[in-house]
C-alpha cells in the first residue's frame, strides 16, 4: 500500500487526525493526492516519521549537515567557521548512527517521481547516485543488498530540477522509480563524487530494512572510528 488514510495514518504514528493533517501541512508528511475533501498520505513518509524518535537537540541546517558528512570522510571542510567546525565534530564525538540520521535530514529535499522505462539510463549521467544506485555489486552484496537497475536515486542541484522534468517526462509520484535528492549546498559534491557517509545516511533512511540495517552498520562504523 502506498497511500493511506488521515485515519490510517493517525493510527500507525499514534495521533489523531487533526494532528495528522497538521504534519502534512508543515511538510513532515507528504501529501499524495486529494480525493474531494479528504487527502490520501505518502506511506513511505508515516513510517519515516515513525523510525524518528524524539530526542533533544534540532537537526542540523543544509549546510552543517553535509559539513557533517564531509568531516566524516575527512575531507576539504573550508566553508564554516572554526566555531562551527567544533560544535559540529563535538556532536559527532558524542552521536549514535540513529542520531546522525536524525541531525542530517534537511541535507536535502527528496522529490519521487515517475519515469518511462527507456529514458532511465539516459537520466543516470546526470545525477550523482546514492543510495543502492552508489553500490557497486561487490559492495552490496556484502551487506546482503541488490542493485536495481530499474531505478535512479540521486542527488541534483535544486535550479536543475525544472528543467529536468521537463526533458525526462518526469511525473511527481511518492511510489516513482525515480528519487531525486536536491541541494543548494553543492561544495561537498569535490569532483561530482558523493561521501560515502551521505550514502550510508540515504540507506539508513530506507523503509526496506536491509538497506536500513546497512546504513546504520556503516554510520555506527564511521562515527566509531572518530571516537578511537
């Protein structure tokens, strides 16, 4: 199922109604479509909401979070003050996997969509992959995943998108074989590559459990490794 009700909704997140479609309208769930007066819910968004548990502390802004992701694969990090830089690596010191998932989420929007099969690999050069679609096979399979080769997940400058419908054919829809993950921060993407850290966050972010479980084992990964 990949719609819900507001009532389905409000039954999975353990709040009523009206609280539902107060998260809808500040953008913590997605709206899928209207049917008269009723709205029907993005089901991947509920149990993203769901997997969030409340902790202390905001998330980061765009631009902390990928300082974030850079610092944890020790790269040029030159755009943030040294006070930044502190406060950041301090909370990193002191971080689970689950909590940097939770401090990285505005690193980007994420946009689903609808593409005709025969225009995928055309889409594929211009995106920068994450996800499964940053796997490589060998990799993968050592966290006992697939690579799809009939979706494209990615991350594309936020002024690219329009024009990107527009040449795709792109159709918005929550359950789209499509993911594009846009960003106004571009100064992490050195040389059009993606931190490996930013691909384990997507993953952990994933409602299919394996790929969740592989996000997290390489998040946890990462930020031990800061801590020896």
């Amino acid at each position: 199922m990949d719609e819900m009700t507001v009532a389905e909704a409000g039954a999975a997140l353990g709040v009523t109604g009206r609280q539902v479609q107060r998260l809808v309208a500040v953008g913590h769930l997605t709206l899928s479509r209207k049917i008269g007066r009723s709205i029907l819910i993005d089901t991947r968004s509920v149990y993203q909401r769901k997997h969030e548990e409340p902790r202390q502390g905001r998330p980061w802004t765009q631009t902390n979070a990928w300082a974030a992701v850079v610092m944890l694969s020790h790269g040029r990090l030159d755009w943030i003050t040294i006070a930044q830089r502190r406060r950041i690596a301090y909370r990193l010191a002191t971080a689970s996997a689950d909590d940097l998932v939770r401090l990285a989420k505005n690193r980007a929007e994420v946009q689903h969509f609808r593409c005709h099969p025969s225009l995928l690999h055309e889409l594929e050069p211009h995106v920068i992959p994450t996800g499964t679609s940053a796997l490589s096979v060998r990799n993968a399979a050592t966290f006992g995943l697939t690579i799809s080769n009939d979706s494209v997940d990615g991350y594309v400058p936020v002024e690219s998108v329009a024009e990107m419908v527009e040449v795709y054919a792109l159709t918005p829809d929550p359950a789209g074989q499509v993911t594009l993950r846009t960003v106004s921060e571009e100064r992490a993407f050195a040389g059009g590559r993606l931190p490996a850290p930013a691909v384990a966050l997507d993953l952990a972010e994933s409602l299919n459990s394996r790929e969740r479980a592989a996000g997290i084992a390489q998040l946890a990964q990462l930020l031990d490794s800061r801590k020896q």
